[in-house]
C-alpha cells in the first residue's frame, strides 16, 4: 500500500491516472492523506472501495453529497463522477483505497458470475455509490471485512488468491445492500462528460457557455440545468475550479511563478487568482505550494 497526497487526472479526459494498475493485476491501493486537498470531479473505469481511518470526507457524486464519518467506508461505482474533499474543520482525514478492475474478480463477462453478481450493480447508472454505516450491524460486519483486507501482506504466499477471495466476498455482501431500480440518466451524464472534456481542453481560453453547451450537443438552458443537476455547480464555477486545480498541481510540478500560472491558467489577473485561490483551498498560493514541497521532500 502507499501513501498519496494527490490524484493525477488526464487533462482530456478527467479519468484518473492509476498508477501501478497493470493489465496482468488490474488492482492497486493506497492510503490518501487528503488534509488541505480536494479531490476534483474526476472518474475512472475501475471499482473504488474504500475505509476511513479517521477525519470525516465529503464526496460528491451526480445524485448527491455523501458524508463518511471514522469507520465509515462505501464503493463507487466504475464510471461514475465525483469528487471528494475533508469535512470543513476536520483534521487528519486519512482514507484507505482498494482501487481495482471487476473484472478480477468476475473473470469472463460472458459467464454466470458477472451476470448474475456484477452485471446488476455495474451496469446500473443509478447506483453511483454504495455507502456503509457503522451503526447498522450488519454494515459494521462488511466494514470489518473491509478494514481487514487491507491487513493482506503482498509478500505472503497466494497474496492474489487471498485478495481476491477477501474483495469477491465484500462484493457479495455489498451487493446485497443494493436494490436496482430501472431507469436512469446515462444520456444527460454523457452529455456532462462531453462538456467537461470542452472545458479540460480549453480551460486557459476565455470560455464562452454557449461553446460549452455546443460541445455536449445541448442548448445554454441545458447545459446549466445539467450541471446544476449532476455537478451541483453552475458551468462557470466548474471552469473555476478546474482551473484551481490545474493550477494546485503547476505549484507542486513546477517552478513556474504565480504570476505565470495565472496566465496559463486563463486567470488573467494573479490578485484575482490569489483571492480565488485562497477562497477555495483556505491558504494562498505561496503557502499551498511550501506544503506541498515539504510533503514531497
């Protein structure tokens, strides 16, 4: 397992980078120091499971916040949006990740087991996320199992095998829990992702919302309710913070001044910049990238 301050996104895509993920072990995990971090809108193809070890995290995904106290854990979904960030106040926010293709669990998508246990909650556009109460028993047993799991050494023998019986068994149980119910909003999500990949590429540009409803093939009215709606931000606060977060990671990569990463990161103004800054991640941008080098010295 290693410890992570940050994600990495692909700028055209906003799907996450997994690192150390592989086609012959498609599974990795880690344990995220997210204390002054906020974890962007952002998606992956693979299954997220995760435990909190202590401080409380918001996620957000299209259907909602998601609040997860210590003890607390869940599982999103392959596909789904969300991002994530620590309760205001709350200090010490330490999660733990299992971060993995179904697929080594199910094996063939034409067999029964992916059928029959997989195919309901993966296929599903409704159940973005599946969350776990430690003050319901039965949900405190599956967080145990959770908690555990991260105990597998990968140096043992039948590591793999070990692992995957110890997920296999969590997904059963975690199946459970979910109720499928049909329907869904798969066309106007597709249509969000369309428009964020606009805004990915263009986000130094002066963007226009009128571009940005062209790009998902929407009109203005659409493109705002559909943001309001899945993103729970209008289109101009989502250009904003992507912007922040292009520049949160130009402070940590790079030693380009603060001026210039305002300017590359359609800012225009550093006074501006500075005061967005500071709004959104609570210090200025001198003081967030000293944090971050003393992080990754």
């Amino acid at each position: 397992m290693k410890d992570i301050y940050e994600i990495h996104v692909k700028e055209n895509s906003g799907e996450e980078i997994l690192e150390g993920m592989t086609p012959d072990f498609p599974y990795t995990s880690s344990r995220a120091f997210l204390d002054h971090y906020t974890v962007f809108w952002h998606w992956h193809k693979a299954v997220e499971l995760f435990y909190m070890e202590s401080g409380t995290l918001e996620y957000d995904t299209p259907q909602g916040k998601h609040v997860f106290p210590p003890g607390s854990g869940g599982l999103v979904n392959t596909g789904v949006l969300h991002s994530s960030r620590p309760k205001k106040g709350c200090k010490h926010t330490v999660q733990k990740l299992h971060i993995f293709d179904a697929a080594f669990l199910f094996g063939d998508v034409n067999g029964r087991i992916y059928q029959k246990y997989f195919a309901p909650i993966l296929t599903a556009p409704q159940i973005e996320m599946i969350s776990l109460d430690p003050q319901d028993p039965q949900q405190q047993r599956i967080l145990q199992k959770i908690k555990s799991s991260f105990l597998i050494s990968n140096e043992a023998e039948g590591y793999e095998i070990k692992l995957r019986e110890a997920l296999t068994d969590i997904w059963l149980d975690m199946s459970a829990l979910a109720q499928p119910e049909m329907g869904g909003q798969r066309g106007s999500k597709e249509s969000v992702k369309q428009m964020m990949l606009y805004i990915h590429d263009h986000y130094h540009e002066n963007i226009k919302i009128s571009e940005v409803a062209a790009a998902g093939f929407v009109s203005e009215r659409e493109c705002y309710r559909s943001f309001q709606a899945l993103l729970h931000m209008a289109p101009g606060e989502y250009v904003r913070s992507y912007r922040l977060q292009a520049a949160s990671r130009l402070l940590a990569e790079t030693d380009e001044s603060i001026t210039q990463i305002s300017q590359l990161c359609g800012f225009g103004s550093s006074s501006f910049f500075g005061k967005s800054f500071l709004s959104f991640f609570g210090m200025t941008p001198s003081a967030y990238r000293q944090m971050r080098q003393n992080n990754t010295n």
